[in-house]
DNA sequence: ATTGACTCCGTACCATACTACGGGGCTTAT
DNA sequence: ATAAGCCCCGTAGTATGGTACGGAGTCAAT
C-alpha cells in the first residue's frame, strides 16, 4: 500500500497527469487522499482501477461505459437483482464484440494465407468478407 | 444492383446522411457515382461497407483503422508483403482484444452467479479482477 | 404545375476525451 | 536557503467524429 503522486501513476500506467485529474472530475477515478501539501495520492487499487479504463477504452468502452462497468457490485440485496440485469445485458454486448472480432480474425487469416500464396491482385476488400460471415448483419 | 439515394443509405444503415457526406470527405468511403441530378447514388457494397465501418466502430477501431483494415488488399506482388505485415500486426491486436473481452466476460459470468446465489455486498470493483486475469497488465 | 420530400453544398456548431498553459505553492537535493 | 522539479487549480484549446443549418435545386405525386 505504498503512497504514489500523480506524476508517479501517470508514468506507471501511461497516461498523462491531466488526464488522471480529468477522470477524477469526470467521476471515473475516486478522490484521492490528500497530505498536508494538498498533494493527491494514489495506492495499488488506483493503479488496478486506471489499467482497467485505459484498456476497456481500447476495447471500444466509452468512459461513461467504463463507469458502468466499474459500478457493477452487489452493495446490498435491494440492488442485486439490478446488477444481474445489467451484468447480463453487458455481458450479451461482450460475446457480440468477441464474435465479430473473431470473425475479423478468421478473415485476416485467410488474407495472410493468401499473400504467401502469391495470390492474384484484387480490388475488392477483403475484410469485407466480415459481413458475410453473418454475424455483422 | 440497385442504386440507393442517401436518405435510403443512411436509413438501411442506421446512420444519418450528413455522417455519409463525411465519410466521403475523409475518404472513407469512395466518391459514389452521380447521376444528371448531381444526386448520389450507391450499391450494395457500398452498403456493405458502411456496415462494417459501423460495427467496426464499436469494436474500438477509429476511423483511421478502419481505413487501414478497408485498405487491406493485395494489389500487386510489391505490396504482398505490406500487406502480410500489416496483417499480422493487426491480427495481434485483434486477439488480444478477444483475448481481455473473454476475461471481462468470465468476470462478468461470476458475477452473475453471485447474485443468484445472494452473495454479501462489498465495497470493491468486481470488474477490477479482471486485471488479476493477467492479460491486461 | 405546384407542393412536399429529398438532395445539394459549405460552414458552423457539438460531444467526448483529452492536452496545454500559466501563475502559484511544495519538496528535496545541494 | 535556494533552485530544480514536482504539484496545485482554473481555464482554454485540440482532435476526433460527427450533427445542424440554411438557401437552393430536384423529384414524384396530386
């Protein structure tokens, strides 16, 4: 549980001190602790907690999203029953994402086959091929 | 092959009209053929190819990337190589997003589960664990 | 032939998610 | 104790990806 300054978790997680400021506006990251100096100050959980937003943004999760993920807990038996809802409603928009990415995968698999293959030139674009693949409808 | 107008594009869609004229600005899509009217008209690829552009949205590529992976053809025995590098390197991307999807999905899964079984409330993330799951780091 | 719906274009505005700026205070090493 | 290097805050600016507006031409049905 060691005590990092802003500077200190930007470096760590790769972002910029601005915008760890930006999410505590934005209500993404907690109110820190502060020290005498005013100076905020972060621990592990932080850390975790930024990994996740800055991946789930590369996932395609906007921050309000993020948020939503990041509010998924059971805090008492009143609201568990909405917590199964929209976990299993976010869940059905995960299983899409892998789906269609997996059919992306399948296609540029079968791109790179054929570039060692020596295939003939084509002006058509393959990765169209994703939308036949039925899932993308 | 049929031509459609804008209006009727953007509806089969679920985009607007406006967000079509701007894809064309960036070169997103192609310039559509025009007819006496100076109307727009498009085909089924076209189509298409808008719904790939829409779904690959939301499966966290920008528009950029998206290009990119449109982008992906072999044109010539030159540019077979590019376009094998390329793919690969957009292959590794796209498996590690199906990759961290399926950690958020199994943490997603437990979850659901302990709301049925009425589990205690707690004042952590649930979601966070998925950063154990060791992918994201 | 005229009305309503659609299209044209350029330009301006919008939301999201940062990113930079600037004047000041804190901290730490010399 | 002083200077470099952090951090504070508010505010303003930026990039991306649209979205809206408005005046004019086109199309299709009555």
């Amino acid at each position: 549980m060691i005590d990092y300054k802003v500077g200190e978790v930007a470096k760590k997680v790769g972002i910029n001190v601005e915008t760890l400021r930006y999410y505590e506006k934005i209500k993404l990251m907690p109110k820190p602790k502060r020290k005498e100096s005013g100076y905020r100050y972060y621990d592990d959980l932080d850390l975790k907690r930024l990994h996740f937003i800055k991946r789930a943004k590369e996932l395609g999760f906007s921050l309000k999203e993020i948020k939503e993920l990041l509010g998924l807990k059971i805090e008492s038996t009143a609201t568990c029953g909405d917590v199964k809802h929209l976990s299993e409603h976010k869940l059905e928009d995960i299983r899409k994402k892998i789906n269609d990415l997996k059919n992306i995968e399948s296609v540029l698999i079968k791109l790179i086959n054929q570039c060692l293959c020596e295939a003939v030139s084509t002006d058509e674009c393959p990765i169209l091929e994703v939308i036949d693949s039925d899932i993308i409808e």
